[in-house]
C-alpha cells in the first residue's frame, strides 16, 4: 500500500508547527477518513476535497483513502489543511510526482468548485515554515503578497486546485478561472494627531512624551472635558517607528485577525481601546475552539487605552497584571493553549469621583468622600503599583480657551525628542536585551555599575523605609529617573530627576 505525504502548519497563536500530511488508499470501499486530532471544520475537509477536485478534473484514487495528520497528538483547527490533503491524495493516485509534493509546504482552503480561498494567519504560518528551515510553500493566490514578505522563502500562488497540481507535474489542460480575492473590512485612515491640540496641560504634556521616551505606563485622572482620551490618543503618534522584530509581531496579529499587511510590514505602533464593557477574553484573548487574541495582544509595541478605566470589572483589570510584568500573555482552554506578545504601554484614564466634578472650580460635586474613596477603588492597589506615571488633568479655563494650537509642543517635536532619548537608552543598554527603561530590571539597577550614589537616592530611601512606596515602586521610580535624566541630557539621575519620578509616581494619591 503506497503512502505520499506533503508538509502543512499548525498555529497556536502566534507559533506554528510543521504538520506531516501522509495519505494511503486501500482496496476497500470508497470513502475518506481524516485522523491526527482533528476539529470539526477540519473534519468537514473530506466532502471539500471530494467535490474540489471532481469539479477540478483531478480524479481521485479509488478505494478508501485514509489521510493522517503528524504529530497526532497535536490539536489541528480550521480549514488551511484542505490543500496539503488533496495534494497528497492525488500523489498517492499518482496524478502529481511525490517528490514534487514532498518539497513543499502546503496552505489553503479549498472551494466546492476548486478554487482556493484565502486564509486569515499566513504571514505567522509562512514564518513558521521558514523558522523550520523549509524553501518553499504554496499559498492562494490571495494570500501571495502577504506571504512573500517573508524573506528565504519561495512562495508560489495557486488559484486552484488544478493550478496546483499543474505545478507539481500533472498532466493537465491550464484552465484560467478567476482568483477568489480577499475581502478585508479595511477601517477609514484617521487624521494625523498633533499634540499642540493639547491646549493648557503642559505637565499632562510632559509626562506623556516622558512615558512615551521610556514606555512608562501612565495614569490620568481629572473631570469630564478635561483632555484625558486627548493626551492618550495623541501618544501613538509620538512613539518612534517600530523596530523590524516588533513590526513582523504586530503584522502577524493583525495577520491572525484578518487585517492583512497592505504589502508591507505594519511600522507604526498600534492603538486599542476597547470599552469597559468588555470581559476579560474580550482583553486578553479566548475562544472556544480557536484561540483568538484579546486588546492587549492587538496592542503589542503600542497602546493599551482604558478610558473610563473605574468602570471596567474588577477581575478585568487585574488580568491586565499579569501581561504587565511578564510582556506576554499566555491563553489556556482544554484543547490546547496560545501565547501572544504582550508587551504594551497601558493608559488608563478616570474621573475624580462618579459626578465627574470633585475638585473642580466651577463645579460641585454631590459624591460623599466615601463614594470618591469606592469609585477609584475599584482601580485595584497590585494594578496601580505597576503604573509608572499617574497625572492629574485639570479642566481648562476660558482665558486658555484662545490660546493658539502652535502654542504646544507639536507632535513631530515630540517626537524627535522621544527618538533621542530611546536611541542613548538603547546605547546604555546594549547587551541587556532591552531597549527602553522601563524594561530594565531592578536588579540590574540597583547593581554595583549602575548604583546611584546615597546622597541621590535618600528620598527615596526614606519613603521605602516608611512604607510609602513598595520595592516594585521603588525600581519603577528609578526606571522613571533614568528616563527623565536622558529628556534633560544628563549621564545619570540627579537628586532633583528622582525627585520628580517620585512626585510622578505618587501624583495623584
């Protein structure tokens, strides 16, 4: 009994396996079965591939054929496999070459007429493929622009069934249909934001471009209209271009969510602002048969923005711990599990009190203390520990109201400033594997070559001594030092730089 197999891609998140595709016919009565741990789509693939390749010309052989997908312990989902397995019944009737098939790395779903579908995931699958040190894979001919962006891979497009196997040697008339093409529901491309919009909040400025120079997590409180969701959607803009590491993990999940690369890598960071009602799979990620990822995977090397932050459910907010300090964010379910990057700046905005209106000149608030105490309460103590940077926004009077938008710092100055201070970050972090201060550890710190001397760090010192701080806050107030000495060009953190980190810190308490 003759065995051909071919070579597919399994995806759990981001990570891709290499799936051995091996199918036999036997002298039996016809049928097709499908093993290896399939799911259910997976397992509707046979009344696809039966129908794709009538419909194709491509006749199958006869008898039962059995179609094994390897490692079987391996949990297989969706429908890119229909290509490989079709590829590899028709080398086993001998109407492709073996070798041929055996060379190639296989995607696609299969349509009853034989065309081939374009998938959502190819540029993380392609990765895979290459990681795994095979040349070359087939893909839709939807799918070719996203996939050659992978580079050390051949990619070839099909546009069907019969196209393919044309390609690996069958004896078949060209037949020239046209290409199911991709439909993406591509969001309108919104107006460039300027931070010079900002009218009156230079200090809410300037820890902003302060967070964005050391990707500090930042938190604003202040009343209604007082510019809270302006300063945040602003800090996008101010964030240098991506890295080409973090540009092909942001296109892969934008890839894994159906928004393709438009030919070429994303370079600009990310923004997700989900609404506070969203649960806790809705943020971090789920799914009852494909895992899925959540806001604060989308916002990897971005923006996490959480406006209205009191109102999220509690359990919500404290699976964003998690992510915070480990950068990823790991998806269990019974079938298997899924792990994203992580690694984004969370914003998180709120009002003073439910009214929106304590601590306001104009404005009288009817919340008792013990109702102002509850509502930024619910903002959990471990979650506000990891934030570096907590503002208050003040409202603006009418005398601010006239003042010219040129009158701010613009965003492309922002910017540039931002780009100085991460590129002599980066240089004092050569050979760490971080980049940005705020990704340094305590440890690292706090040793020998880079102790601050005493007489910088006494206050400090002082108020880790009396409890006013934790030693988590302790290494995020010197992680904000750092930062704010590189905004003002100095070698390192004076006692007025630490001074300010810690005013920073404990801004809004």
């Amino acid at each position: 009994m003759a065995v051909a197999r071919t070579w597919s891609v399994a995806l759990a998140g981001l990570t891709g396996a290499i799936v051995e595709v091996e199918a036999s016919a036997a002298a039996t009565v016809p049928g097709m079965a499908i093993v290896g741990l399939p799911d259910k789509s997976l397992g509707e693939a046979a009344h696809r591939i039966k129908s794709a390749t009538a419909n194709s010309g491509c006749e199958l052989p006869g008898g039962k054929l059995t179609i094994n997908l390897s490692p079987a312990s391996l949990p297989k989902q969706g429908s890119a496999f229909d290509l490989s397995m079709a590829i590899a019944c028709l080398a086993v009737g001998g109407l492709v070459r073996r070798e041929s098939a055996e060379r190639v790395v296989h995607l696609g779903e299969l349509g009853l007429d034989g065309r081939l579908r374009p998938l959502v995931g190819v540029l993380p699958a392609v990765l895979a493929v290459a990681r795994a040190g095979y040349d070359a894979v087939m893909v839709p001919t939807a799918n070719v622009e996203e996939a050659q962006l992978v580079p050390g891979v051949t990619v070839i497009g099909a546009t069907s069934l019969r196209d393919a196997a044309i390609w690996h040697g069958g004896e078949l008339s060209t037949i020239d249909l046209e290409p199911v093409r991709q439909r993406v529901d591509r969001l309108p491309t919104p107006d460039p934001l300027d931070l010079a919009d900002v009218v009156g909040q230079p200090d809410a400025v300037d820890a902003m471009v302060a967070a964005a120079a050391g990707g500090h997590h930042v938190m604003m409180v202040g009343p209604p209209g007082a510019g809270k969701t302006m300063l945040a959607a602003r800090l996008p803009e101010i964030l240098p271009d991506l890295e080409p590491e973090a540009a092909v993990e942001v296109s892969c999940l934008r890839s894994l969510i159906g928004l393709p690369p438009d030919g070429a890598l994303a370079r600009r960071p990310p923004w997700e602002s989900p609404h506070h009602s969203s649960s806790a799979a809705a943020i971090i990620g789920g799914g009852s048969r494909q895992i899925r990822p959540g806001a604060a995977a989308r916002a990897a090397h971005g923006v996490l923005f959480l406006d209205e932050a009191p109102e999220f459910r509690a359990d919500v907010l404290d699976s964003l711990r998690q992510p915070l300090e480990a950068g990823v964010v790991t998806v269990h379910r019974a079938h298997g599990s899924a792990t994203f990057p992580a690694a984004f700046q969370l914003v998180l905005a709120a009002n003073p009190c439910p009214c929106g209106q304590y601590g306001t000149a104009d404005g009288v608030c009817t919340c008792p203390p013990q109702a102002r105490r509850r509502y930024l309460g619910r903002i959990s103590g471990p979650l506000l520990d990891r934030i570096d940077i907590r503002v208050r926004v003040h409202r603006i009077t009418s005398a601010l109201t006239s003042l010219s938008q040129e009158s701010g710092v613009s965003t492309a100055e922002a910017r540039s400033r931002v780009e100085a201070v991460r590129a002599a970050s980066a240089e004092r972090l050569a050979g760490t594997g971080w980049i940005t201060n705020a990704q340094a550890s305590g440890t690292w710190l706090r040793s020998p070559r880079m102790r601050l001397p005493r007489s910088v760090t006494s206050a400090l010192d002082r108020s880790l001594e009396r409890g006013g701080i934790t030693m988590r806050g302790y290494d995020r107030i010197l992680r904000l030092s750092w930062t704010l000495a590189d905004l003002d060009g100095a070698d390192s953190p004076t006692a007025e730089h630490l001074g300010r980190a810690l005013f920073l810190r404990k801004g809004i308490s």
